[in-house]
C-alpha cells in the first residue's frame, strides 16, 4: 500500500522543523514488488564475486604415482598406489569416488561470473524499494549508508533482496526524485525513455468499489423472479409418473402378476401329475405297495435286469458245446485176448 502524505516536512540537521514542505514524489507511490528486488538483487550480487578455482592437480589428487593392476586380480580396475610398507600402498587414487582422490570436473576460472539485468528491471526494483522505505511497517534499521540519489544501488536499498531500508533524505535530492524518475502523468526527464510503474489497482479495496455508487448505478436490477427446473423422471423406475403417462399400466402390470400366478400354479399341478403317474406304474395293479422296513427287499419282486449291450453282452454268451473226438471201435485182434 502507498504511502497517502502529498506533503512532507523538511528537518534541519537539528531535527528541528525548518517550515518548509515538499510534495511526496510519485516514486513513493510505485508497486512495492518483492519478487523483482530480490531477482535483481541476487543477479546484481553476482557481479562483485571473485573468480576461484582448485588448483591443476585438483588438491593433491592427482599428486601420486598410481597404476591400474588390470583384470584378472579380482579387485576393481581403479589405479592403485605403488609401494608398500605402508597403508596407502594398494588404495585406489585418482578417481572421484578414491579417498585421496581428485574431485569431480574441477572448477575452472572461466566460469560465467557475471549477469546481466535489463535496466529496466533494475530500475523497477529500485523504485519499488523507494517506495517500501516510506512504509513504517516494513522501515527496520539496517545500518546506515550515503548514497548520491542520481545513482542509487540497489544492493544498499533493499539489502539481502529485502525491501524496507529506513531512508533519511535531504531536500534536494528529495525534489530530485521526480525529475528523476518521473510521474503518472510525466515521463522522467533526467532517464531516456522512462515512466514509472503504475499499480494493477490503485484502491485494494475491493469491496468498497464494488458497492461505490457508481459501479451501482452501472449494475442492472437484480431478478427476482424464480425459474423453478422441474427434475426429469424415469416413468420406467418411477411407478407414480408412468401412471400418470398411461393409467392402464397399473392394469397391465396387475394381470401380469396374475398370469404369472396361475402359470405356476399349473406347472406345479403338472408336475404333481407326472410324479402321481410314475408312482402307479411301479405298483402291482390291484394292490398297494407293502411298505417294507429299510434294507429289506419285499419276497417275491424280484428286480427287472437291464439289458446288456455291446461287449458286456458279448462276453456273457456261453461259449459252443465242443464236439468230443469219435472213439475207435476195436478191431478183430484188438478184441481178441491175449494168450
């Protein structure tokens, strides 16, 4: 939120009032944007690094005789330290992942150190934090630094990317600040081809405009008349809408069940006919079946066999009556006796 004082009092260096008053510059008015302060004040804070780098030999790592022992020793193919007598004899060396060894791509001195930000950006950020530092909420002391106002920094007025330096101005460079950066209404003239940031709202509150009576007055009158959505019905679900389609459906749907009932209740007589039919075949005619206990057989029902077919009835047949050789009859000698 901007700061809403038009006039400002001008101290002495006593800290007396001097009587004199200055119009709050319209850079004090600009969008407080903390996202652009702090981008361009972590790029900015990018320039003033200096260069570094390991040394060639990568810190010690590469300081050592070491050779790989090959395949075949079932040990990793990583070089190793020569010598022995001593513990180091035998370690791998060189490598990232050795102890002692070198580290991973070594840094170099021609890195990327610098970043460049649009100057436009830069002076967004700087009239952002222009504009926190006439906030008491967010004024904290952080130290104190003369700055020229033709050339402020940005990495003094909102340092660590926070805005909200408290800011103690003189007079002249107070009256300066328009000419520097412009108005709503001018363009800045000591900057080429620069105005200032506007905000997205100029009043935040939100509720308060929307019920202004201009807005209001732009506003049509509320309906009020109430359109009641009648709810759509399955008639084949609902009972009570499908009678209302078609009245002779409670009609139809009762002789089905009836239908149903009396189809039933013949299959039932049927059924009850079949068994009563089989029952009577299986009695002797003229008499009722004894009724024996369980596990006795009734004497004299002797139990219908089922024909046999295929080769169990082949291999029931009696075998045919073998002929029997005819017997000799005994010749004339063979009758007589032996002497």
């Amino acid at each position: 939120k901007a700061c809403a004082r038009p006039l400002i009092t001008v101290y002495s260096e006593k800290g007396e009032s001097s009587g004199k008053n200055v119009t709050l510059p319209a850079v004090f008015k600009a969008p407080i944007r903390p996202d652009i302060v702090n981008f361009v004040h972590t790029n900015l804070r990018k320039n003033n690094r200096q260069p570094y780098a390991v040394s060639e030999l990568a810190v010690l790592g590469h300081q050592t005789s070491a050779e790989s022992w090959g395949t075949g020793r079932a040990v990793a193919r990583i070089p190793r330290v020569r010598g022995g007598g001593t513990h180091r004899s035998g370690q791998g060396a060189f490598g990232n992942m050795c102890r002692g060894g070198r580290m991973f791509a070594p840094t170099k001195t021609w890195r990327r150190w610098h970043r460049r930000v649009n100057t436009t950006q830069k002076r967004y950020a700087i009239c952002s934090a222009l504009a926190a530092s006439a906030l008491p909420a967010l004024v904290m002391s952080k130290g104190i630094t003369l700055l020229n106002v033709s050339k402020l920094n940005i990495l003094k007025l909102a340092p660590g990317g926070h805005v909200g330096r408290f800011c103690i101005w003189t007079e002249s460079a107070f009256r300066k600040l328009d000419e520097l950066y412009g108005t709503w209404r001018k363009a800045a003239s000591l900057k080429s081809n620069y105005n200032l940031p506007m905000h997205k709202m100029m009043n935040t509150d939100l509720s308060r405009i929307l019920k202004s009576p201009e807005i209001q007055r732009a506003l049509r009158a509320p309906r009020k008349k109430i359109h009641r959505r009648v709810l759509k019905k399955n008639p084949l679900k609902n009972l009570r809408i499908m009678l209302k389609l078609n009245p002779y459906a409670k009609t139809m749907r009762r002789n089905t069940i009836l239908r149903q009932a009396r189809n039933h209740k013949l299959r039932v007589d049927k059924a009850a006919a079949r068994l009563q039919a089989k029952s009577d075949e299986k009695g002797v005619a003229g008499k009722k079946p004894v009724a024996m206990k369980k596990g006795k057989k009734p004497v004299g029902v002797k139990k219908q066999k089922k024909p046999l077919v295929g080769k169990k009835a082949a291999s029931t047949k009696k075998p045919a009556a073998e002929k029997k050789p005819a017997e000799k009859k005994p010749t004339t000698e063979e009758k007589k006796p032996t002497a």
